[in-house]
C-alpha cells in the first residue's frame, strides 16, 4: 500500500486491543515529551494507507486508534477516513487523539460533527490550568486557548471527549489547579485520563525538565482523583505501576499500556496483584523507574 518500500509492515493485528492507525506525521506542536516526534514534509501516503487497512478490517474489531502528527491537519483527508470507520465499522469504538485546536474552526468542527459516529471519541491534552505553563508544554504559543475553544465547540455539537493530563515534573505542580479548572470549567467531557510519561521521542531528550518519582505527586494525584470524582466526572489513571498509586485513587486504576510495549520488573514477581497491574512501559525498564516499586504481600 503507499509508495514503494523494501519492508513489511505489520498494519494490523487482530488479536490486539491496541491497534492504531498512524495517519500522519506533521504537528503544530513540538510537545516536551512528545514520543513521535513531528516530520515535515508530505506524507500523505499514510492517511491512504490508513484507509485501505479500514477497508480491509473485519466489522468484529472492537476498538481503533487514530493518532499522529497532528490527524486534523489532514483536514478533509480526515473527515473521509472518519467517514469510512463508521461505515466500515459501525460497532467499533474509534479513539482519534489531537491537540484540539482545529476543532476551534466551526467550519471544521461542523464537518467532524457531521459524520455522525456515535462511538468516535477526540482525545485532547490540557496540561494545566495556566495558560502560560500549558503553551510551554507543547512549545506553541497561544495553544491553550485554541485548545479549550476546540473542546467547547465539540461539546456544543455534542461530541465525545476525553481530557488527557500527562504527569510529569511540568504538569503535577498545579494537578490539583488543572483538576479544579477541569470540574468547574469542562465538567461536560465526558473522560479525563490521567495518564503516566512514556520514555521515549523527545521525553529522553528533555527527561532532566520532565521527570519526577511518580510516589512523589501521589498525594497531588488522590486529591486530583478525588476532585474529579466529587464532580460526578469519569476519571482514570492509566500508565502507571499500581504499587505508586494512592490507595484512595484505585478506583480510576486501568491497565492501559499497549501489549506490545508493556513489561514487568523483577520486583513485580512476588506481586500477590500483579494480574490487577499495568507493569511499565518497556522504554521505561530502559530508561528510569519510580524508586518506591514494592510488591503486594
């Protein structure tokens, strides 16, 4: 499918939950700890690719990711791959991710609502509830506003959402800030995920600005649950080994980590709930744990 290349590609794998399609690689962000870092250039092969595989999928698959790059940048090229998961896959939970801003177009926005797929659901980051730190993050000024302003459009087309927070040393100064801003601003979304630093892309790059020992936000990460929670909002924790969560947030607990990138440590084989937990990204084994992974007795 696509140009001509002298590899083979796993498109798809149907014995996994985590299949994503990857559509393109450009970004207007340039996110601290992005893990696929943004390309220039045209890549337009990967969106037809994408909707060949669609095609091919069996109507059976439960869920689907779309990821980038950017996926709104494509545009209409979006719009129609959209358009073709709902009739393909009518039954298929479909999860794009996008930092939000296109959806601040009503124009764009209308047409994304228009497809009328009712198991589509945008993912979206917000950071924190300062501006300033938020546009750091993503190295893309202004972007906290276009962001908040896609999400309040989608919702007034009564579209899916989900808010995502990733936790690290430039995000859990101001949890507690960003849970409030989130229940009394957007308590109309309809998922936020509070979700652990992958290390990988740019994370290794910049882990001396990103990094902190998940056991030392747990109190920030409770409060946060519990904030959301207290709300009436759906929250959950993904990415994260259970033994670093606050007791008080082990109703958000998920095991999220793609299979293909997820492994436990030797300290985990004693775990009388190792079955309950999500273990750690493999990058992560690699890279840098939390120092407090203990097992349950």
């Amino acid at each position: 499918i696509g140009m001509p290349r002298r590899t083979i590609s796993t498109l798809f794998r149907a014995r996994s939950r985590h299949n994503t399609l990857l559509v393109t690689e450009q970004c207007n962000h340039y996110c601290l700890m992005c893990s696929q870092p943004p390309k220039r250039g045209s890549d337009r092969w990967l969106v037809e690719d994408a909707q060949e595989v669609v095609r091919m999928l069996p109507s059976s698959v439960e869920s689907l990711g779309i990821s980038g790059g950017e996926p709104t940048l494509l545009g209409d090229d979006l719009i129609e791959l959209l358009r073709l998961t709902r009739s393909h896959l009518p039954n298929t939970s479909v999860d794009l991710l996008s930092n939000g801003r296109r959806f601040s177009d009503h124009g764009f926005c209308r047409s994304y609502a228009a497809i009328g797929h009712s198991r589509l659901t945008v993912g979206i980051p917000l950071y924190s509830d300062d501006p300033a730190r938020h546009d750091y993050v993503v190295q893309a000024k202004g972007a906290f506003d276009e962001t908040v302003r896609g999400i309040l459009n989608l919702k007034r087309y009564r579209q899916r959402v989900e808010v995502r927070v990733v936790l690290h040393a430039q995000t859990t100064p101001r949890l507690v800030e960003t849970a409030h801003f989130i229940a009394r601003n957007l308590l109309f979304v309809d998922h936020v995920a509070l979700m652990g630093l992958e290390m990988t892309g740019f994370t290794l790059a910049n882990l001396d600005t990103l990094w902190i020992d998940p056991y030392d936000y747990q109190r920030k990460l409770g409060e946060a649950v519990d904030i959301l929670q207290s709300a009436g909002m759906l929250v959950s924790i993904y990415n994260l080994p259970l033994c670093v969560i606050p007791t008080s947030a082990s109703s958000a607990y998920r095991k999220s980590i793609s299979d293909w990138k997820n492994e436990y440590v030797a300290a985990c084989e004693p775990c009388a709930r190792k079955s309950d937990c999500g273990g750690f990204f493999s990058s992560a084994v690699k890279t840098r744990l939390s120092s407090h992974i203990l097992p349950f007795q």
